[in-house]
C-alpha cells in the first residue's frame, strides 16, 4: 500500500539533525471552523438543544438555535452569546449550570461543554453559506448527508504535521500535534521523566511487570543517545508483552473460561483462544488479518489451525444451560456477539437499536438486524459437538491415539464405578446435579463417610485429575478446540423484531452495514452463493472484509485510540467503545486522523505504531507539571504532562509474585491455573470449591493472564482492585478507592503468604545483616537506588518488631515486607 505523507523515519531523522521539517499548508482558518462547527458543534446542539430551542412556532425563552443570527438574536434573556465578552456568554453559563441549567434534563459532559465554550471563544462560526440547522420533528435521528459529516463517519485523511514553536522538542511527528495545542494554549510540557521513573514507565506500559534491580542499574550505567530505544525495541519483542497486550484485548472480547448463570460451568479448550491471542502479538500479526481470523477464520481461502482457534471469539460470552425460552435465549446471545462486534471493532453501540431505533445515533432498528443478518447462521453455543472441533493433523492410525482413548475409557470406567455405587442413594435435587460431570466430585464430598468412604473420595479425586490432565493434552492427532459452528450453507432468513421480541416479526430484512456508513446510492450488498457442500453461508467473511477495508472510517480510528489509550492511560477519545453521537469527542482529532492514516499504511501493524508512541516525548514527559498547566488543564485533556496512573488488578498480582521471587514465568500456553482462594471465599458458592481446580504452588505463581477466569469466583485480589467485568466488553478498567483494597493489602492471605515468600528470598539474597536486607528490599519495591533515609526508617522499623514487640527477627522481615508492598510508590505509576 503506498504510503502518504513523510517517513516517520526520515522525519526523526531530520528532527534529530536539526533540519527543518517541511509541513504540508495549513488549511484555511475560516474552513477550519467551518468543519469543527458541522463535526463537533452541530451534533450537540441537535442532540440536546434543538427540541426546545428549535421549533418554527413555539420555542422556550423565546431563544431559538438554529441559525446564527437567530443565536447572536438571543431570546428573552438577552442575546446568548456576547461577542465583546465571550466567557459572560449566557449559553456558557446555562450549560455549566450557573444560574440557568440548560439542557434541563441533565448537565452535559466536560467534553461537549468544553466544544461549545471553543466555539463561543473563536466567534460561533456557522455552517457554509449560513444555511440553518434543519430540526427534527421526532423518531431517531436521521440518516443522511448532515450526519454522514458527523466526525467519526467521515474517510479517514492524513493531516499535515503541525508546525510548532519549540521544533528541539519534537521528536517524533506525534510531538508536533501534542505541542501545537499546548502551545496554543500558552503553556509549556513538563519536563522530562527523571530516568528511573521513565524505565518504570516504559516496563509497565509494555510488559505490565516491574524492572528488576540489574535491569534498573544496568539503564542508569548506559549513557548512549539510544539507551532508551534499546530498552523499548527489547521490551516490545518479549513474550511479556504479547502477554500483557493480549490481555487488553481479553478484556474487550469479554473472555472467560466459564458460562455464568447458574452452574457457570467450563468452556472446554477455550484457553486455546487466549493463547491464540498471546501468539498473535508476539508475532505482530496484521490488526486487519487479526480481526478477519477472528469473525471468519472458518471462512478463509486459508484456513488454518490458528483461524479456527480465533472463531472461538464467539463463544466467549456468557450461556444459559437451561432457559425458560430457548428461542429467546438464542438471540440473546446473537445480540451478544453484535454488541461485542460493533464495540469493539467499530466503537458504535449499535446493539441500542435492538428494540427499537436508536435514541442517540442515526441507527434505526433496521441497521441493527441487517449486522445480526451475518451472525444468523451461527448454531447456538452448546458444551458438545456444535462448539467444539477438532484441529489435530488428523492421523487416525497413531498409536498413540489409541493409547489416549484406551486410558480415556479406563478411567472413564473406574470412576463410573465408584459414581453409580452413590447416585441411587442420592436425593432427588442432588441426583439431577449429578448429572453435570463437574458437580459430582463436590456432591462425593458432602456424603463423605456416609455415602462414600474416604478412601474412595480419595482415589476419585486422583482419577478425575489424571483425566483432566489427559484431556487437556491429547495427541496432535486429537486436539480440540472451541470455535464457532453454522447450521449449514445458508442462513436463516432475518426479519426486524418489534420491540426486540423473535415472536414478532416487521421486515424481512438482508445483510448489509450501517446506513451512515455506506455513500447514498450505493448498490446492496450481495453475497456469493456458497457451494453444495459448504459448510458455512460466507456472510461473516463479508462482514470481516468490510470492517477491515482501509476505506472503513471506524476500524483504524477505534484501534490505534485503544493502542493510545493502553500507553498513555487514556484515550484520545475518552469513550472508547463509543464514537458515535453521545461518545467523548477526541481531544486531538487531528492526531487521531494521522495516526490512523500512519497505521493502515505500516500495514496494520502494532509494534511499529507502539514503538511510536512509547518513543516519543509526549511519552516522556515528567507527570510533575507548571501549577499554571493545573490551573488551566486540570483534566489534562492537552497532555502537557504524563498521567499518573495505579496499577491493574494483574499488574499488581504479577508485580508482587516478581519482587517476592516467585513468579513463574516459565507458564506460557496450555490449560489455566488455580491460585487458592480462601475457603470463607469459596464458600459463597453453592457447592463450594465447585470448578475450581488445585494448582501446585509453582503453577499457581504464573502471570495473572494464566489463571483460571470463572465468572461467579473471582480471585480476591484481582477482584479487589477492578479486575474486567466478564459478561460484556469491558473498553476502560475504572480505577475505584475502597475499604477492600487497603484490606486485601494488609490482611489478605495472598499478599501476606507473599510477604513471607519475600522475607524468606531476602534471607537467602541479603543474608542476615538487617541493613542488607532492607536495602535489597527496598530496591525491588521502588524499583530504584533506595535513600538512606529510606534505609534508616526501614532497619529502625525492623529493630523496634524485634526489641519492643519480642518478636522473631523472621516474623519483623515478614511484617517489613508486608509495609513495603503496600506503599504507594510501588502500587502508582508516575
């Protein structure tokens, strides 16, 4: 594809050597206004203005919208906007709820009012030639060319690189569009991050674990201009970032490995899918081949073992063994997968147009069963046939084959044995349970030694690990995997729902996408005919192509503002699953544009666009800012300083297990991990301890991404500190302050069994000197050379344990390092 627009490369390279950067012409001043009031400003007026102050006839206050005559006019309060003193504007006041409170029906968000105060202040620039704001009487919002010009809607455009007046600070063009606005605004960056922090920084961001002392001092000691690249090229090639990075994506496509509902019973294999994930971005797979593997692998001219893993994308939801309404339910989870779609891949909420026409965006309810039109001839998910197939090399005469299923079949057979001497003496309640195979051991338990003596709960427990472990390892030539399944080559005919109900059918409707999406006059989509002997109807495939066509407006923008959004702590556009209509506008929309321009054009790869990011100074700035930068950008919606953020739920699990020593990163695919849950945990269960396996210690200690994902038993600690919702994409982790948190840090089992697990390393790396031992502990919480002040208060702390409070230097380590895990420099990035 070719590429527009300078190198990125050459560009550095200029910037580096002091050559001026050529930029393309500016476009004009006036048209500049002209489009941010038909992208930005005209969407909100109509959204939450024009119902009252629109109408031809009776308008409120007498104040009518839809004209800029009409605005500078005013109403009964006097004209709504001044001129001479734009900040008094009465429409200022009204929106920030002073004295009037405009719109009435709720106070608008930071970013639309923050839109219309830019307005006022640059003179309230109209639409081209004046025209007015055609209102609307009623119904959703229209679809046609005045919402096609919605920002979002629009082809994607590569800007010119801005010019700036400090060019020493640009480093990369990501620089030029950051600085422009902040100097605009008549402020300065913040310095840079001081060069321990910035390791941090970058370590987190890319791997989601700390650096290790050696790493830290081995940074310090390397004095060349390109020390910090080295870091980032060797961060973004290890596995711990694929790791990290995929699961970011995880939280998106609402992956667990259980059903909810009830029982919440396991997905066979679905861990296949999570490591299908980690392999694709350790391999920087294409974003464009990545999505198409995902909706269609089945699909594919090339299909393969991995797109089929990926079409386990759709039974990653939640499911209802047992419905009152199957037919209901079915759809249920068809609406599942649109949300997920149009979220994810789109950043629409097209799933709002399921009842009825969207309230907010121009989406009526026929766009949204059109998209659900690709899905219809998906078979419902099911723990049998219909979910899972094989993806081994298929070679039926391997011995070893027969050998699997042989000890398949035997302990199959031994434990039905100890199984049907129980069951008859079952109650009625418990027998229907134990029909479910992953009730039984917890059922054999209770009737432990009524029903069944422990010896024999013992070695059926034994049995059932031995089969687990088999099953989760077959031969290549049997290896399974969920993924999706059709009803056959063609597809159930769609028809609109009224009010969302399958038992009430409007219009029979086809596949096709999103009006506001497609040019007026454009031909109806038509699918291929699939062959005889096709096994799926091809629609998906459509779908895939689509979405991940260059042309798409949506698909790279919503992309590289989550790749942004992940590196910086918060995206360009705030609502990252929502660009349409009510959705946060991008503080910088320009470098939004360029950047997604510079994506498609690298070929869809994310490294290349991470590295960007990460090498530029807007990454690099300090999180320490001029008070004057506070005072007038506190959200820091200009980015004039770097966000300081408090870990993920994994990330802190993760960080603990490495300054403890025990985290195990020799884990890297195959079937997930149970760390313990305590037993007051497990006992808000139903059958307490049901689906939740044992794991060794070793296994236990393996990166958060590797354990076990049940939707009805968290693990405390990630659950604690805001661990993904599972049963829907889940774009942003809010970050909440609570009474668990401090509890889970100082009393929880987990961090004081690591606690002790530190203690006993500092033992064996420190020795037995205190001063040693805080010294070295201190390096790996702060992740920094420790002061010796920091020192001092540490062997203090130890010797007032040991001689006020008689306790054993062994348990005053422990309770040290307990304090240490828990300051906040070590929880907060900076």
């Amino acid at each position: 594809m070719k590429r527009s627009g300078s190198s990125p490369a050459i560009l550095m390279l200029l910037l580096l050597v002091g050559v001026s950067v050529p930029v393309q012409a500016a476009e004009p001043e006036a048209a500049k206004q002209t489009k941010f009031f038909e992208t930005q400003v005209r969407p909100i007026l109509q959204a939450h203005c024009l119902a009252c102050h629109g109408g031809e006839k009776k308008v409120k206050g007498g104040l009518r919208l839809t004209s800029r005559e009409n605005l500078l006019k005013g109403g009964n309060s006097g004209p709504a906007v001044s001129q001479e003193k734009p900040h008094e504007s009465l429409l200022l006041q009204a929106i920030n709820y002073q004295d009037l409170k405009m719109p009435p029906k709720g106070k608008l968000g930071k970013g639309q009012i923050d839109i219309l105060t830019r307005w006022v202040k640059m003179g309230v620039p109209w639409a081209a030639g004046g025209a007015e704001i055609a209102v609307k009487r009623s119904g959703p919002p229209p679809v046609d060319d005045q919402a096609r010009r919605f920002w979002s809607f629009q082809p994607v455009k590569r800007p010119p690189v801005p010019a700036v007046q400090n060019k020493t600070w640009v480093r990369t063009p990501i620089d030029a569009f950051v600085l422009a606005k902040i100097e605009a605004a008549g402020l300065q960056p913040a310095p840079p991050a001081d060069k321990v922090g910035l390791l941090r920084r970058v370590h987190y961001a890319v791997t989601g674990l700390p650096p290790t002392p050696d790493e830290v001092k081995a940074f310090l000691a390397d004095d060349a201009p390109d020390a910090y690249e080295k870091v980032v090229d060797k961060l973004l090639a290890s596995r711990q970032y694929a790791e990290h990075w995929a699961r970011h994506w995880l939280d998106l496509v609402r992956y667990a490995e259980t059903n909810s509902f009830e029982r919440d019973a396991a997905k066979p294999f679905v861990w296949r899918y999570r490591d299908y994930v980690i392999r694709s971005f350790n391999q920087d797979k294409p974003y464009d081949r990545f999505l198409r593997e995902q909706l269609a692998g089945d699909e594919l001219d090339d299909v393969t073992p991995e797109s089929i893993i990926a079409t386990g994308y759709y039974r990653l939801g939640t499911w209802d063994d047992e419905p009152v309404d199957r037919t209901q339910a079915y759809y249920d989870e068809l609406d599942d997968v649109v949300a997920t779609t149009g979220q994810v891949f789109l950043g629409l909420t097209v799933n709002c147009a399921r009842c009825h026409d969207h309230k907010i965006d121009p989406f009526p309810q026929r766009d949204y069963y059109r998209l659900l039109a690709f899905f219809h001839g998906i078979r419902r998910y099911g723990n049998g046939a219909d979910s899972l197939r094989s993806i081994g090399d298929g070679n039926e005469h391997d011995p070893r084959l027969a050998n699997y299923r042989t000890r398949l079949a035997d302990l199959d057979r031994q434990m039905a044995a100890i199984e049907q001497s129980v069951l008859p003496r079952l109650s009625g309640g418990e027998r229907d349970d134990f029909k479910r195979e992953t009730s039984r051991a917890v059922i054999l338990k209770k009737h432990v030694p009524g029903l069944v003596d422990s010896k024999s709960y013992g070695r059926y427990t034994a049995l059932q690990k031995q089969r687990e472990g088999l099953r989760n390892n077959p031969p290549a030539a049997a290896a399974l995997t969920l993924c999706v399944a059709e009803e056959g080559s063609y597809a159930k005919d769609t028809f609109v729902f009224l009010r969302g109900s399958p038992q009430s059918h409007g219009a029979k409707v086809e596949p096709g996408f999103p009006a506001v999406l497609v040019a007026p006059g454009a031909p109806e989509l038509k699918i291929p005919l699939p062959s005889k002997d096709a096994r799926t109807s091809g629609r998906r495939r459509m779908l895939a192509n689509w979405l991940a066509d260059a042309r798409n407006p949506l698909t790279a923008r919503v992309i590289v503002n989550r790749v942004w959004q992940y590196v910086f702590g918060r995206g360009i556009v705030r609502s990252a699953n929502d660009f349409g209509y009510q959705g946060s506008p991008p503080t910088h929309p320009e470098l939004l544009d360029w950047l997604a321009s510079e994506f498609v054009a690298g070929g869809w790869q994310l490294k290349p666009l991470q590295r960007l990011l990460l090498t530029s100074n807007a990454f690099r700035m300090s999180s320490n800012a001029d008070p004057a930068v506070l005072t007038k950008d506190p959200e820091n919606d200009l980015l004039a300083r770097f966000g300081i953020r408090r870990l993920t739920a994994e990330e802190l699990r993760d960080s603990i297990l490495a300054v403890s020593g025990d985290l195990n990163l020799n884990k890297t695919e195959g079937p997930s991990v149970y760390p313990v849950i305590p037993r007051e945990v497990l006992a808000g269960q139903s059958m307490p301890g049901n689906g939740w396996g044992r794991s060794t210690p070793q296994e236990a200690a393996a990166r958060s991404i590797f354990v076990h994902v049940k939707r009805s038993l968290a693990v405390p600690i990630l659950n604690a500190f805001d661990a993904a919702d599972t049963d829907a994409t889940c774009p942003v982790r809010f970050t909440t302050t609570q009474p668990t948190q401090a509890l889970a840090m100082i009393n929880g089992e987990f961090v004081n069994s690591q606690a002790r697990s530190f203690a006993g390393s500092l033992h064996q790396h420190a020795g037995t000197e205190t001063t040693g031992q805080v010294r070295t502990a201190l390096w790996r919480v702060l992740q920094r050379p420790p002061a010796q002040i920091e020192i001092n208060r540490g062997v203090r702390f130890l010797t007032e344990m040991h001689d006020k409070d008689n306790l054993s230097q062994e348990e005053a380590l422990r309770r040290f390092c307990l304090l240490a895990l828990n300051l906040n420099e070590f929880v907060f990035l900076h």
